[in-house]
C-alpha cells in the first residue's frame, strides 16, 4: 500500500502490512457477504471464549466453539479450524465468529444422507455418544440412535456403562425407523441368533448342565447356562433332606454349580433346574440301609413335646415318638428323661419314603412288661399298691413302675359309694384282689369289696369247719343254716 511519495526525491513509501489489513478485511466482508468460512487459528483463551487469529484478532464465544459444551477449554488452543462470520465492524475491529454454524451445517449433511440411506434391518456402525443406566445413545452420522439396555444382549446386562464408553465404535441392526420423529431403535443382539430357538435341542429334559449364579431371590436362584439363557433353580430342589430357607444358604452368586434339567418352556423363555437330582435321593436308599428292627445309634438332635429327633444320615433324621419312648412311664415331656446331643440307641419302625419319614422306637429294644404281667398278677391274686389318681368312676392304684389297675367305684366297698374322691387319698397304700387282666388293652381290674368279701367267707367258713357235732336239734338247724349261706355266696 503507498503511504505518500515524494517527487522531488523520486521517494514512495509502502506498506505491507496496511494492505494485507485490507486484504484480510476484504476477506472478511466476501465471506459474510457469501455466507462463506474463514480459516483460523485459537490463539489463547478470553473471558467468555477464545481470541482466534484469521489475519485480524477475532472473538470465538464459548456457545459457538463446538456442538456440545466443551469439558477442557485449552485443548482448543493452537489448533485451526474453519469458521463462519456472525457479524463484524471494521471500523472497531470487531469480529464474531462461529465454529458451530459449520458443524450443525455439516450434521445436518449427514442427516439428511444417514436418513435416506438407513432402513429397518441394515446393519450399521456408529459411535456411542453417551451412555444412560437404560440405554446407549449412538452416532450413526448426524442421527442419534438408541440401543435400549434390553437389545444389548441375549444375556442380562446390569448397566450398559459395562461394555460400552463414551467413543466406541460399535456394529449395530437398525429395529425401528420412525423419519417423521427422526427416532431410531437399535440392536446388537439382533446380530446374532436367539439363543432360545435351539434351547430345546441343547438342553433336552434330564440332562445335565452347569452354569453360574447370576442372582439370588427368597425362592431361588438364577443360574446363567450361556449367553441369553437362564435357568430357575426353585429352593425345593436344592438339597433332597435340608429345609432351605434361602438359597444364600446354599449358593452364591457367582458360584458354578452343576444341575439338572427338570422342565424347559422355549416359548416363555423358562428352564426349570434341579440341585439335588445330580445326587441320588437318600430316602431311595435309607430302607436298604436300615430295614426295619435295624438297632441304630445317634445323637438327638432335637426335642419337641411330640418326641425326639436322632441324627441318622446326613440330612435325614429318625423320630422317636412320645409313645414309642417307654412301656409303662407316664412322660410329659421327651426332656424328662432326654438332652439334646445325648446319644441314644433305638430301632426302626417304619420307612415311609413318599412323606420322607424315618420312624423309631427306644421302648421296643425292651420286652413290653404287659406281655407277661398274667405271670406277675394271676387273677385272684392279692395285691398292694399306692393310689395315684382318684376319680368319680374309680381309683387308680400302681403296682409297679407303670403298670397301674383299677378298682372301679363299684368295686371299693359292699356299700353303695358314688364316688372315691373325699374317702381315699393319693399316695395311699390299698390292698385289693386282681379280678381280669386284658393284656391287650392294657388294663387291670381290681376289687377291694371282693377281698372284704372274701376274707368274710374264709372266716365264715373257718368257723363253720371249727364247730363240734350239734348238741341240740336247734344246733343242727343252726349249722344247715349257715353251710347254706356258705353255699350261696
């Protein structure tokens, strides 16, 4: 640019500067004039933005650098990039630029070109934009797309943020295309087989499997046989003999367990599995082990009011019954006579293996004293015993540990007497005449009034026998007299 020149001198002074000013500010004017772009390089950063050098300093607002905010603002600076003029005044030197415009311009492009080239089923690939605890959010060139967590995989995905970051390049299958809304569903285990079309021919029933515990609940656990396939094994079928309350009791998650095929539901995505079917039931064995009047030994593991629990195998236990404990003693309560860890000896019963039942006896390892208790009390026999229970139709009187009888309220005395309670106490000492045994039932009857009765009669006849030959005619009407009596009773 010529500044001034002199004549005389044959001087001219220039410019270079001055007239790349104009050029550049000429530059500028054509571009916004045009709608075109400027190159230019960020220089360093301003309040608000950047300072970019095109030839001129120019101001870059933060909104305008990129399409998104930008986390690390310096690593804009020193590098070029095109931008659009939004506005400018030469004679304050003020220029506005906008990286932005370009971009959105450029997105827009792709768009519009993604949009006319995509269709429902074309596989594609993009660029993962953004990751959400429900779905990944792809770049497939100026259109965002979204890969639902569900259409992740075959298999169960917790949180996408698993597989996925922010600048992966992915392979995807376009579900769904909606161009009004510019929406776009999208699939990536679409690309490869449903798993579950062939489960029927992989897992028949009965088979054996193993898998992974992927999650645990109150009534069972999940357990992962592949990718996309899950198996159910319900607490039931966990142990053959242990009552599981959880199947934490049991199992962990990621834990590998081996199982069997119990049901399979293609159609509902369902597979029933079994634990305790990888081992033999030990109820299908136990009978085997121990028939029944086998004497076993073991330790009680538990007492109730209706018996005992003795440990036999592992996981079965054997009951012995309130009844089953003893022949003749009256118990209450199994803890009378029993602690817990005590061991005990007892004999089997009964095996029931449908209702999984393990019947025992301790009383049947000895002889049931009412067996032979016709040797011990002969009817007619005479017998003391204690009272131990009096009611309205009788006394209970115990002859020996367990073996009571009973003198029925008819029984006590030749007179009449309604009930024994006011004229008897417990723990008193009676004596009375065994009248019938019922060893079956378990009963013995006996009679104090027929004692009395007979004691009267042996007296009666001892006087009889002990009278001389009749003095008088009256003495022998006397003694016909009482041998009749004699004879009646």
């Amino acid at each position: 640019m010529v500044e001034w020149w002199d004549d005389e001198d044959e001087r001219v002074v220039l410019s270079k500067e001055k007239a790349a000013n104009i050029k550049v500010w000429e530059a500028i004017k054509k571009s916004y004039d045009e709608d075109g772009t400027v190159a230019g390089v960020i220089s360093n950063r301003v309040k608000g933005g950047f300072s970019v050098d095109i030839g001129v300093p120019a101001f870059l607002p933060g909104s305008q650098a990129d399409l998104r905010p930008i986390r690390n603002l310096d690593d804009m600076v020193g590098k070029k990039f095109e931008f659009k003029i939004l506005k400018y005044n030469r004679k304050r030197s003020n220029i506005v630029l906008s990286r932005r415009a370009i971009l959105e311009k450029e997105q827009e492009a792709k768009r519009a070109a993604t949009l006319s080239s995509i269709y429902e089923g074309k596989v594609v690939g993009g660029t993962v934009k953004n990751v959400t605890e429900y779905g990944v959010f792809v770049d497939l060139g100026g259109v965002d797309g979204l890969l639902h967590i569900t259409d992740i995989s075959w298999g169960r995905v917790k949180h996408p943020s698993e597989l996925f970051a922010v600048g992966d390049q992915i392979t995807v299958k376009v579900l769904n295309l909606d161009l009004e809304k510019e929406r776009v569903s999208l699939g990536m285990k679409q690309l490869t087989p449903d798993p579950w079309s062939v489960a029927a021919e992989k897992y028949p029933l009965g088979s054996r499997v193993t898998g992974r515990v992927v999650s645990l609940t109150d009534y069972g656990a999940f357990v992962e046989l592949e990718e996309g396939i899950e198996g159910l094994i319900h607490v039931s079928e966990m142990s053959w003999t242990r009552k599981i309350r959880h199947p934490s009791k049991v199992v962990s998650v990621g834990e590998e367990v081996d199982a069997v095929v119990l049901d399979l539901k293609p159609d509902n995505r369902r597979i029933s599995l079994g634990m305790k079917q990888v081992v033999p039931n030990p109820w299908d064995v136990i009978s085997e082990k121990y028939p029944v009047g086998t004497t076993i030994e073991g330790k009680i593991k538990n007492i109730t009011d209706f018996g005992l629990f003795i440990g036999i195998d592992e996981g079965i236990d054997g009951l012995v019954h309130i009844s089953d404990i003893s022949w003749t003693k009256r118990i209450k309560h199994p803890s009378e006579l029993y602690k817990k860890g005590e061991v005990v000896r007892a004999i089997v019963l009964d095996i029931e293996k449908d209702s999984e039942r393990f019947s025992l006896g301790i009383k049947q390892l000895q002889q049931d004293p009412w067996q032979t208790v016709d040797e011990r009390y002969a009817v007619g026999k005479e017998i003391t015993g204690t009272i131990t229970n009096l009611t309205d139709f009788g006394i209970f009187v115990e002859l020996e540990e367990g073996i009571e009888g009973l003198v029925h309220v008819s029984e006590i005395s030749k007179e009449k007497i309604k009930t024994p309670v006011g004229k008897f106490n417990v723990g008193d000492v009676i004596t009375a005449k065994v009248m019938n045994i019922n060893s079956e039932e378990r009963r013995i009857g006996l009679s104090v009034k027929r004692l009395e009765m007979d004691d009267e009669q042996s007296l009666l006849s001892e006087y009889v026998s002990n009278m001389g030959r009749a003095t008088s005619t009256f003495g022998e009407i006397l003694r016909e007299n009482l041998q009749e009596k004699l004879n009646e009773e």
